[in-house]
C-alpha cells in the first residue's frame, strides 16, 4: 500500500521539484505554457530584444504561480 499523504513537491534550494507522479504532471501545462509563449514571441518580433520583451512577463508570470502553487503542495 502506498502513502496517500506524500507531498507533490519538495523543495530544491530556491524552486520545487516534483516529488509525486502529481507534482511531475503538473509541471506539464507550465513548460506547455513556456514553449508556446516562445514560440509566439519569436515569429511575431523584428529582433531579439522585442521578443525578450514580449517573453519576460510572460515567463514571469508563470513561474510566479507555479511556484506558488507548488509551495502550497509541498
């Protein structure tokens, strides 16, 4: 029988890994997430810099939730 209570994610230095097939699904719709907003910011921008600027708070904005969803999982 397996432990029922086993945390999803543990904590790793400054991030949170997943500790569970739970808390390695969930990071699936983050990278989703981080793949199509590169995608889209490099085929609608004239050079590198607008793309880091379109990129930045999009990523921002993602890890900041992951996290801490992730911190509450823990």
């Amino acid at each position: 029988m397996t432990n029922k209570n086993k945390p999803w994610f543990r904590k790793v230095r400054w991030s949170y890994i997943g500790n569970s097939w739970q808390g390695a699904l969930c990071y699936m719709p983050y990278l989703a997430v981080l793949a199509m907003t590169f995608v889209y910011s490099i085929d609608n921008s004239n050079s590198i810099g607008q793309a880091l600027f379109k990129l930045f708070p999009a990523w921002t904005c993602a890890t900041v939730v992951m996290q801490w969803f992730a911190s509450n999982r823990v």
